[in-house]
C-alpha cells in the first residue's frame, strides 16, 4: 500500500511535467488505434506515468515462452517484446520453457516473484485445456495467475504431407473411417490446446484416430512433412513457409471465418463440422500477487506495441490477428475456456493424467 501512495503521489506531482505530457499524448493515441477500447481498458494510465518518474524498470525483464522458439506463440512474444523493450529502455530476454502441455513454463512464472519482471506469453485457451487434462497441477491459473490482456488470434489450421492420397477433408475423413485405429494426428503435447483441438476433430467426424504428441510444432513438421504422422491440426504460423514450399497442404482452417492467408481454404463448418472451431488466442499472465499498477503498466505497453502499423503487418503475415483485450476481458475469456474444454474431455472420455 506504501508504494503504491508514493505512486499516486508522485504522479500528482507531476501533472504539468514532460513525462505526464507525454503519457497523455500517448492515451490519445491508443484510443486513436483503438476507438472502441473501452472505459475500462484505459483505466490506470496516470498510474503508467507514475511508474515511470520511479523509474521502473531497473533491470531486464523476461517473458517465459512454454513452447519452443519458432512457433506462433514464440512469434508473438518476441514481436511485441522488441518494441516494448525499445519503449522501456530495458531488454526483454525471451524464455522458451517447453513441455508438459505449458505446465513447466507456465509454473516457473507461477513460482516467480510478483514483482513486474517475469511475465508468462501463452494461450489463455490452452490454460483452460491444461487444467482439464491434467489431474494434479502445482498451480490454478485462474488463482495463480494474473491476466494482464489478450494479445491476438492464431489461425488454426488442418494440414497433412503433400503426397496425401486426402484432397479435401471430407476425403480424409472417409480415409480415416476405412482404417479405423491406424491413422494418426500430431499435436505440440499432450494435454495442450492443439492435442483437444484434434480431440474436438475425432468427435465431430466420428473417427478414430491415434495421438502423436510432441514438444512443440516446430518438432512436428518434419514427421509431417516426411509422412510419418498422417495430419496435424495446428497454429498456422509455423507451417507457412513449407505450405508455400508444397512441402505440406492445408485442407480446412477451424476458425469461424477463412483465413486471408489461406483463402481458397473452407472453414470446418463450410465443410460440414461446424462443432470444430479452435483458434489460439495468445495472452499474457503475471505472478498472482503481482501489483495492479505493473499490470497497467505492461497492458499499456502492449496496447502501444500492437498498435504499430510494423507489428501489425508482421503478425498479419504470419496468420495472427491482433485484437488487444484489457485485463478484466482476458480474465472473463480464460475462465469461459475452462469451461469449453472440460466439456470436450469429458465427451471424448479423456481421464485427466
């Protein structure tokens, strides 16, 4: 509580000086690159001002990644961590912790001081399949974890070898339903939210298929790509160059609207598995304890970041839409895809391990 009064009492003081002038001019900003953030999003700005006449922060931060470098996820966290640590004037060292379906990254976050220098980049979704997938966790994200916003939204993407007999998915399903138990689907981990995403595709097309998970996407393309796992319903971004190359092949997108980067490809619902809709929704999380006013301050700075015409571009080019989120609606989303999730274990008969 003593900081924080030292906070508001500093930015009092400092209304008329540059660094509250600046702040203002970039609250102006945002809602210029953001018009329909709400009221609420853009609470706690003259607390970002604050925190920088204490001249937070002092040393280097570090956003820990749970999946290994070149996936969407890793894409994300570095993008937006190079302009916010060019904003800042402190380097942000990205972590890649991969494994256990997010758990390790995600619990060395958990177990990190709340003190505003370690932050967790992950999918808010894939919290919610963790935790229905797995019977015992050191952590409840919706307890252990502080939402700090939605970054954006991956496009998830159904993609088999380019020397697949399937030309569309209906064909590959009706290959699936001839050999029942033999065909086989990749994921980036047990547990994880592309593994129910393959899950949520078994249950809708009424085939039996085996799991093959990995450690990440980037471990999957190559078994893929050499036909070693039959299909993968993965984030799009990591697959393009080789989509591109027509060393892969994409047969359907799971979201609800096409993709702009794969536009010739249908929608699961165009083509007749309208109950398959899956999309990584990357977010960032903060130590549960962490200060409200760290909070602000790093969901402004990624409000700013995603508003530079470079990221968004980049992103874009990657099959990631921006669509920034305050702390309060990230949190409201991560507790709706507990609950969607857990409803997909228990249709599929999953026991949670």
């Amino acid at each position: 509580m003593k900081a924080k009064l030292q906070i508001t009492q500093r930015r009092d003081q400092a209304e008329d000086d540059p660094t509250s002038r600046l702040w203002s001019s970039e609250r102006r900003r945002l809602l210029r690159l953001f018009p329909g953030l709400s009221t609420a999003a853009m609470a706690g700005l003259g607390v970002h001002a604050g925190l920088q006449a204490q001249s937070f922060p002092t040393k280097p931060l570090r956003f820990v990644v749970p999946f290994p470098a070149g996936g969407g996820v890793d894409l994300v966290a570095r993008t937006i961590a190079e302009k916010i640590s060019s904003r800042i004037g402190q380097s942000i060292v990205i972590e890649n912790r991969p494994g256990a379906g997010t758990a390790i990254g995600t619990e060395i976050v958990v177990k990190s001081p709340p003190d505003g220098y370690t932050w967790l980049v992950s999918p808010v979704g894939g919290q919610g399949v963790l935790h229905a997938m797995k019977a015992k966790l050191p952590f409840d994200a919706r307890k252990d974890l502080v939402s700090v916003g939605r970054i954006a939204y991956g496009t998830v993407a159904l993609i088999v070898p380019a020397n697949s007999k399937a030309k569309t998915v209906q064909e590959f399903v009706a290959i699936a339903k001839a050999n029942p138990g033999k065909m086989t689907y990749a994921s980036s981990g047990t547990g994880a939210l592309i593994h129910l995403t393959g899950e949520m595709f078994k249950l809708a097309a009424q085939v039996d298929m085996i799991h093959v998970p990995y450690k990440g996407t980037v471990q999957i393309i190559p078994d893929l790509i050499d036909g070693r796992v039959d299909m993968a319903l993965d984030s799009l971004p990591a697959y393009l160059p080789h989509l591109k190359a027509g060393r892969v092949r994409a047969l359907a997108v799971a979201s609800r609207q096409r993709s702009a980067l794969l536009p010739d490809q249908p929608t699961m619902a165009e083509v007749g598995l309208p109950s398959v809709v899956s999309f990584t929704d990357y977010g960032m999380f903060a130590p549960a304890g962490t200060p409200a006013e760290l909070v602000s301050f790093m969901n402004k700075e990624m409000l700013l970041a995603l508003g530079m015409d470079d990221v968004k571009a980049k992103l874009s080019a990657a099959g990631i839409d921006v669509a920034p989120s305050n702390p309060e609606q990230m949190r409201a989303e991560l507790l709706d895809e507990y609950k969607k999730w857990a409803g997909v274990v228990k249709a599929a008969g999953l026991k949670p391990e």
